[in-house]
C-alpha cells in the first residue's frame, strides 16, 4: 500500500469533497426534515446523493490523476503546487454552494441554479439584498470560509502533495485507477446515456428530489447550459414590444382577451362547447411516425390501425412538426412553446420549474395529472422537466420492473409499445371518476428497431427495420384503443395520436420541409367524426385545440391556435426549426432565416420543392418576431400561469 501513496492527493480530495456535500446535505434533511418526510422513501436521497456526488469528484479528480502519473519526477514541485491549488479550488466552491444552499432553497425550493447564476450580473443590487436580508448567513459563512483558507495554506501539503514514485510502476497503475475513475464519473457501464440530473427524481415533490444533488453539481449544469440556450439575436434584432405585437396577429385571441401585462400572451381561452363534467385528456406521442411511413397521407402501408381508427375522429392531414428531436415535439404538444435555435425548454435550466404545460393547466383544474412511458424517464431531462411542471405522476420502466406483472418485450429502449398501452391502460381504470391527464410516449419505432416477434406480418425481410417497427408501432395503438373501448374512462375522454417528429431529417433544401410532415388524430366525445382537416397547421396549435374539447375555460399563455375556432379566411402557418436554421410557413410561403445572414423566401410547390422569390419584409419581420418572442419569454420567465394565491 506504501507503493500506492503517490495517489493520496486523489483519495483525500474525494473524501473531503464527499464529506462537505454529505453533511451539507444531512443539514438540508433536517432543515426541511418535515416536508422531506411526507414524501415515500425520503431516504433515497442518501444514496442517490452519495452516487452523485461521487460521479462530481470521480470527473474533478481525472486531470489530478493523469498528471501525478505522467509527470516526471523532476517535476515533482510543480506538481505538487498545481495539486494544492486545484484540489482548495474546486474543494473551496463546493463548499462555498453548499453554504449558501439552504437560503437558496428556502427561497427557490430548489438547489442553486441559473438563478444563482442571474445573480452575478447585478453585484450591487443582490449584494444590497443579501446584507439586508441574510447578514448572519453571510457572517457564518466568511467564517467558515476564512477557517478553510487558514487550512488549505497550513495543510495543504499534508494533504494534496504527491511523493516521488517509480515511473514505471505509476503507469502500471494509471489503467486500474482511470478505469475507477471514469465507473465513478459514468456511474455505470451498461447505460448508453450519461447519469443527468433526472436521476435524482424519485418523488413528485421538487425539494426533496434536489436533495439528492449538491448544489455544485446543479450550478455547474446551470452554467453548461447557458451555451445551449442559443442566440435569437442570430437572425436579427427587435424591439421586444414589436415582436409581441407580430406574433398576436397570428393568434384568435383578441386585444380585450390578455389579462395580464407581465404576462404577454396570457388570455382565458373558452372551451368549444361548456360540460358539466370535464373530459379526461390523453396524449399518446409516437416517437418519429413521420408521415411517410402513414397509408391514409399517402405513405407507405404501415398503419392499418392508425389509418382506421382516424375515421372515427378528426384527422389532420398537413400538419408540421417543430424540430427534429423528442424533447422539440414534447415542447410543442405539451407546452404549446414556440421553435427557437435554443435547446427545447424540457432540457433548459431556466424551465425546470413554473414553465407552462398542460399539465400544470389541468392540475390547477383537479386533474391528476402522468407522464407514462417505457424507458426510462430520466433520458433528455425529461423526468426532471415533468417532475417541476405539473406531473404529478412519472410512471417509466422502473414502474415495469417493480409491479410484478409479466411483460412482452423489453429492447434497448426499455420496455414495448405494447406493454406501454398495456400499463397506461390499467393506470387509467385505477382513476375511477376523476379526471385525469396523461402524456403517453412510444419507444419501439427507434433504432435499433426492437419489438416481440409473432405480432406483425413484417413488412421488410429483415425484422429489425424501420419500416417492421412502424408497423408494430401501429399495432400498438390499435391494441391500446382496443383495451381502452372496453373500459369506462374511454367514453369520458379527449385523446389524441401524434408523432413528435420524423425519422432521420435530411433533404436538398436549406429545410426539409416533407421530413417535418406529422401525422395526428383527435377522438372522443364532442370530435366530428369521420372529419379532416386539411388546412396548414402547426404542431403548436395542437394544445391549444385539445383544450378547447375538454368542455371548461382554461388560462394559458400559448400562442398557438385552437383550429377548431380559426376562422376559415386566416391563412395557416407552421414554424419548423431545424438545426439553427428556422422556418417561418405562411400557406405557400416560406421564410428561411439563418444565422448572421439575410433570411430568404421560397415558394412552395410541393414539400421536396422549393422556388426562390422576393423576400416580403413584412412576413421576414413576422418570422423573426416569432424567435425574439420565444427568447425572451425564455429569458424572462413570462411564459407562465399567474401565480397562486396564498
């Protein structure tokens, strides 16, 4: 073990990391011990704590390793001072999070974040706030820093310097001690998808699930998503009161229906018809069923249940997607929030809490609100984004493997369509009378392409295709409206099929326009059926119409419309964003704008082409305004629900 004392800088700086932020987070539990209680299994946050604070300070101690190992010798006290020096750094900002982490909490409900981050822009008015308001945390916490600094220069070489090993034998060792290294930074060597901070969720209660974080780990995250956030200002400038006034032309509600100027959007939209009784809602996203691969758009014959089923409600025939990922599709459906060259908002900091959903809309109202799925919920923040607004239930593949019933099929992606329709069905019954909302989302047409054998005549020779898991996909749906028919809920509810997005996007164009080209049906009480509407739409719009069907008022700030009430002689619009470059469709028309340069105007013949015209300024200003506004509502947390009344 004597040979191996090179390496006591690296087992020092884990322990003192883990002991800061376990402490940190034992004072947290008995801060808040009484709410923390009331959630089951509370104590979760202990181990998932310690996993994540290891997979911090495994990831903070590689660069130490790789240089005790592969400096020479004679380079011992260069080594030595840079050791010191980064092992108090990083030691010291732990610490320095985790100290001002429960008046962060106390305030927020949450672990520092992009809000601690705000903080630095204005020194002068937050540290005014701070002497007036937290003057003894201040105090305790300069002391306790001070006593750290006293420490690092009295201590720092018993701790953190390295001693003159063999070479040879350092790099003997530097295998066993990366591999341990990059476990503990991965936390795991069969997931595909680096641990997030959605692997803390366990709860429905925000508190408790950031708990089992450090605050160093949720600032850092906050800082590296800053980058991801985007620039609006790419395409162009605008005056912020301009913008807004551009994007309400495109809206049904009028200048009398806002109800709140902090809120610019934020309108009551009336239901198409009053119910005494509100209907439930269900959203089932199918993972890229671009329209392509659906029969009754015109695509290849792989939806038989899609295709029939759609007559028994309103189907949507020219219907655009916003992006290319889930998480774009997930903004969209779920929240009704406009494409920008940002990240999709389920995975920005800035909306992990109080950002507007249907499902925050529908728990004000009573609903039980769920997001059910077959993966596992943690993959794309999704869990954490769902967890803070409004979802009051995540049910995801650990759910599956906990409940003891026999499934058909579990692939890479977790567990089937089928047994997602299977589980989700049963989840619904258990709701006896009162209303619910639920967020379905399908797994099985992904790559790899995974399903159970024996359900579908494949379409392909080779079973694991694209084309065979649509089909199943489409299996899928029928097997669910098959059970659901058969039960009580299904006469009392909204439901709607849709796809998030396509499959792969490519194309000649500057946008793929036909790679955006989404199918969707709504049925239930209240849906023509039989109906198609034909007109251009956007996947924003679809909130909006859902809520129109469900028989009460609602307030929202979407500024997507509800097509059941869009007056004939407006002209149908949709927004695709597709990479950094955005699509701004008004009928025929389309503007595309690309980062630093002059946006430009096609004529669309068809979706695969596209003619060059003379740029409309007026319809460029339109589409530009489009991004600002969802910018800046980002950015200035507008797009919301009016706070509760205490």
């Amino acid at each position: 073990m004597k040979k191996l004392s090179f390496l006591k800088p690296i087992f020092n700086f884990i322990a003192i990391g883990l002991l800061i932020t376990t402490l940190s987070r034992l004072f947290l539990f008995f801060l808040f011990k009484e709410r923390v209680v009331e959630t089951p299994n509370f104590w979760y946050i202990f181990p998932i704590g310690l996993r994540m604070d290891l997979i911090l300070l495994c990831y903070l101690s590689f660069l130490p390793a790789v240089l005790i190992t592969f400096l020479p010798n004679k380079w011992l006290k260069f080594t030595n001072s840079f050791l010191v020096i980064y092992s108090f750094l990083f030691l010291f900002l732990i610490l320095f999070v985790e100290l001002a982490s429960p008046d962060f909490v106390k305030q927020y409900d949450t672990r520092p974040n992009k809000i601690f981050l705000d903080y630095l822009i204005y020194p002068k008015e937050v540290v005014g706030m701070l002497l007036k308001s937290y003057l003894t945390s201040i105090i305790v916490t300069f002391l306790i820093l001070g006593v750290v600094i006293y420490f690092a220069f009295k201590k720092g070489k018993k701790y953190f310097h390295t001693t003159s090993t063999e070479y040879k034998f350092k790099l003997m060792i530097f295998p066993l001690v990366a591999f341990l290294l990059f476990f503990g930074a991965r936390s795991s060597l069969v997931s595909k998808r680096p641990i997030n901070a959605s692997n803390a969720v366990f709860s429905t209660d925000q508190l408790t699930n950031t708990l089992g974080l450090n605050s160093f780990y949720t600032v850092a995250f906050a800082a590296y998503s800053i980058k991801n956030e985007g620039n609006t200002k790419m395409y162009g400038k605008m005056d912020e009161a301009e913008a807004i006034a551009r994007v309400k032309k495109y809206m049904i509600a009028g200048p009398n229906d806002f109800t709140d100027a902090e809120i610019p959007f934020l309108h009551v939209q009336q239901p198409d018809s009053v119910i005494q009784k509100p209907y439930n809602l269900v959203i089932f996203l199918q993972e890229s069923l671009g329209a392509e691969y659906v029969g009754i758009l015109g695509g290849k014959p792989l939806t038989p249940e899609f295709d029939k089923l759609s007559k028994e409600g309103t189907l949507f025939t020219n219907l655009y997607c916003t992006g290319t990922r889930s998480v774009r599709g997930i903004e969209a459906v779920v929240t009704g929030f406009l494409p920008s060259p940002s990240e999709s908002v389920v995975k920005l900091g800035n909306s992990q809490q109080g950002f507007f959903t249907l499902a925050d809309a529908l728990k004000q109202k009573g609903y039980d609100t769920s997001f059910i799925y077959g993966g596992m919920a943690n993959f794309d923040n999704m869990a954490s984004f769902f967890n803070g607004n409004g979802f009051s239930d995540i049910v995801d593949q650990t759910d599956f493997e906990s409940d003891g019933n026999k499934y058909a099929f579990k692939g890479t992606w977790g567990y089937s369509d089928e047994d997602l329709v299977t589980k989700a069905n049963n989840y619904f019954k258990s709701k006896g009378n009162k209303p619910f909302f639920s967020l379905m989302f399908s797994t099985s047409n992904h790559e790899p392409f995974e399903y159970p054998a024996g359900r579908i005549k494949p379409y392909d020779k080779k079973a694991a295709t694209v084309n065979n898991a649509m089909k199943y996909a489409d299996f899928s749906i029928g097997k669910f409206f098959e059970m659901a028919k058969k039960e009580e809920y299904f006469k009392n509810t909204i439901f709607i099929v849709i796809a998030d997005h396509n499959t792969r996007t490519y194309g000649k164009n500057l946008v793929p326009i036909n790679k955006f080209h989404i199918p969707a049906f709504i049925m239930g009480p209240g849906v023509a059926k039989g109906a198609v509407y034909n007109r251009l739409a956007s996947q924003i719009d679809i909130p909006p119409t859902l809520l129109g069907y469900l028989g009460i008022p609602f307030e929202t700030p979407m500024v997507g419309r509800n097509l059941t009430k869009l007056d004939p002689k407006v002209q149908g619009r949709s927004i695709m964003q597709f990479n950094d470059i955005n699509a701004f469709r008004v009928e025929n028309q389309v503007v595309i704008m690309q980062p630093n340069l002059k946006p430009l105007q096609f004529e669309i013949k068809n979706d695969t082409t596209l003619i060059p015209v003379k740029l409309n300024e007026d319809l460029a200003k339109d589409a530009l305004a489009h991004v600002i506004t969802a910018g800046n509502l980002y950015k200035e947390s507008k797009y919301k629900l009016k706070a509760k009344k205490q």
